[in-house]
C-alpha cells in the first residue's frame, strides 16, 4: 500500500464510521464483460468498435460509457434501448464467471466486527448492481445502503453519489472512506469530503494519487486495516 502521509493514522473530528464501496474494480471486475457487451451491442448496429475505446469512460455510468464511444464514432445511440440491450448480453457474459475480487469478504468482515456501516455507490445502473451482487453471491443484505445511478442526477466526478450514499447511512460524508479504482471515482470521493483507498486495479496508483487518494492498494486483500483507523 501507498500512504500519503507515513506517520500513519491521524486523529480527526470526524472517524471513520462507514465505508462506501465502489463496485466495478473494487468488489469485482467486471469492465472486460460491460466492454465486450458493449462491443456486441455496437456490432448489432453495424459499427465495429475494440474494448480499449471505452477505458476513459470507466466509472462514469453506462450512459456515458457507451455514449463517450458513440459520440467519437459519429453513433446516434437508441437510448435507453441500447443500454437494456447491452445489459441483456453482459448478464449472460457473467453468469459462472464473474467472481468477487481478492480481500473483498475478509474487509466487509473486518468493516462488520468494528461496527462501521457500509455502502455500495456505483455508478452503473440498478439492473447491472444486482446482477453483478447476485453472481458473486454477495446478497444485498451485507450494505446498509446500496446507491445506484439512477438515484443521482450528476455522475462522478461529481460527489452526488457518495454524498447520497452517507446520507443514507445517517452519516457525515467526512466520516467515510470511500474505497474507489478510477480516477473519477477518486475525485467524486474528494469532492465529498471522504477520504479514499483507491484501489490500482484500473489506473496506476500515481493517477489515484494525484487525483487524491489517500491511500493506495492492489486490492482489499492488500489493504491493511489502518485504513479503517484515520
């Protein structure tokens, strides 16, 4: 792990008391299906596009995921028609292959045995939240608060989703950690007010960092709970 101050945990007015997680990159990987979904969609419309065209659009929502890739292709997307449609091909893509990433059970267990509530805020729309909890066999049940896109008017980097997320938790946003893996995430995560374990995952830890993570991990298996200690 990076930490962005090496004198370890400080004392602050507002403790960590809930964790907000991000989905995609940070519980379970799932941009190479949404990509290769999206890739098959755009095939059905004629247009051949590669999963690398949709990176810069990772952790911004389907909408614009897909719609980032069509503007640069001079696509007119049928919305929301297209977006069901991708959705439709990505929850058969994962079924039996979707799995939760490294630490992610044993760091909602460590999140549980210290009382802190939990989140999850992503970006994606509900329809693809459930799918993707449903496969990893992680039920609902374990959030205090699941966030989707649709309960958001403005998408990351904005702070809406976070800031929506500790409401729900009954929480100040300045006593969350948000766990992120993109760079917009990250800066959503700032412009809260949390703080924020990103996750390299998606993007190396000098973009994570400079977009003002606090901390940086390869994942939650390689997280140390000091985090949780700020």
């Amino acid at each position: 792990m990076t930490d962005s101050d090496s004198t370890g945990p400080k004392t602050s007015a507002f403790p960590i008391a809930g964790v907000i997680f991000d989905m995609d990159g940070v519980l379970l990987e799932s941009e190479p299906f949404i990509a290769a979904a999206a890739v098959k969609m755009f095939s059905e419309k004629g247009v051949t596009v590669i999963p690398e065209e949709f990176r810069p659009f990772i952790g911004t929502g389907e909408d614009r995921f897909l719609g980032g890739v069509a503007e640069a292709r001079g696509v007119t997307l049928d919305m929301p028609r297209d977006k069901v449609r991708t959705y439709a091909i990505y929850l058969d893509l994962i079924v039996g292959r979707l799995e939760a990433l490294p630490g992610v059970s044993r760091f909602l267990t460590e999140c549980h045995r210290r009382g802190l509530k939990t989140a999850v805020a992503s970006s994606a729309d509900r329809m693809k939240v459930e799918g993707n909890l449903k496969e990893i066999h992680l039920p609902a049940s374990s959030f205090q608060a699941i966030v989707v896109g649709e309960d958001v008017e403005n998408k990351k980097p904005a702070p809406d989703i976070f800031l929506e997320a500790a409401r729900r938790l009954g929480l100040d946003p300045r006593a969350c950690l948000v766990v992120e893996d993109a760079v917009s995430g990250v800066a959503a995560a700032r412009a809260a007010g949390s703080r924020c374990l990103g996750l390299t995952t998606s993007f190396a830890a000098e973009f994570l960092m400079a977009a003002g993570a606090d901390w940086t991990a390869a994942n939650l298996e390689a997280a140390p709970f000091d985090v949780l200690d700020w």
